[in-house]
C-alpha cells in the first residue's frame, strides 16, 4: 500500500504511516468535474443519435413523441456512458476518472493496488445504495476513519490522495 514515509534520525527505521485518505469535500470536487465532462460527453452522443433520427424520421413522413423519445434517449445513452466512464477510468492504470486524476486522488483496493473491472463495477453499482440510503452513504465519507462511503466499503476500496513527489 502506498504510504508516507516519515523521515527518523540516521541508523533508526523508517517508521511508515497510514496512506493519505480522499475526504468528503475534495471527492466533491472530484465528482462535480466528472459531472461536467460526462455533460458534455452525453449531449454529444445524445446528439449523434438524435439528428439522424429525427432526419430519418421526416424522411420517411412519420411522426416522433418526441418528449417519450428524449426520455428513452436520455436512458440509453446516459447510464451507460456514466457507467463505462467510472468503470473505465477507475479500473485503468490512472486508477481514477479524470475529476480525480485533476484532485491528485485514485482509487485503489484495501492493500494500495489497483482495482479490477469487475470491482469498480461493484463499487459502481454500490452507489446506489448510498444514493438510494438519502446520500447517508456519501456522507459517512466525513466521519469514516479512512474516509470510506458506503459503497467503498461494499466494494472493498479507498480513495487516496497521491504521494507528493
């Protein structure tokens, strides 16, 4: 697990401390500029399904509920960009989406190393219990001892700052 080193007198062992945990407000962060670049993402392949959709459409003189279509869009496109990107990103060597890569955070199993697809696709849909629980799940990450929110601990993760080099 990555960890700080303390610096000790010459001859004395270094004495190694616990890692540098992500709290409540910098994961926020972290998360609000995930939230902007998924906006940005979403509307572009919103929009590369909605122009040709609505050309083809008049083309062939037909009419589209376009309210019932946006909602369905909305669905389809939305949850599975947001899931991919979370996934992804956290499951890649950046070990964090890019929100958190910006903060100097990843996100990594309880002994410091990287995690796998399959488990931040549990810590992906473990959100939704800490979303569902009125954001309780989020909002332990203040109190927790090592800064875990609900579904960290479902999954077995943390969430760390980086060392400084």
């Amino acid at each position: 697990m990555e960890s700080v080193a303390t610096s000790n007198p010459p001859g004395e062992p270094y004495i190694v401390a616990e890692p540098r945990y992500a709290g409540f407000w910098i994961r926020l962060g972290a998360h609000l500029i995930d939230q902007l670049i998924l906006m940005v993402v979403c509307i572009v392949f919103a929009l590369l399904v909605l122009i040709p959709t609505f050309l083809l459409v008049e083309l062939l003189g037909r009419t589209l509920e376009s309210g019932l279509f946006a909602d369905i869009l909305g669905f389809a496109v939305t949850y599975p960009v947001i899931w991919l990107y979370m996934t992804i990103f956290e499951s890649s060597s950046w070990q964090a989406t890019p929100g958190k890569r910006a903060l100097g955070l990843r996100v990594t199993d309880l002994d410091g190393e990287r995690i796998s697809f399959a488990r931040a696709n549990g810590r992906y849909f473990a959100k939704i219990i800490s979303t569902l629980l009125c954001f309780f799940g989020y909002l332990q990450i203040g109190v927790h001892s090592r800064k875990q929110g609900l579904h960290d601990q479902i999954a077995e993760t943390l969430v760390i700052r980086r060392a400084s080099a």
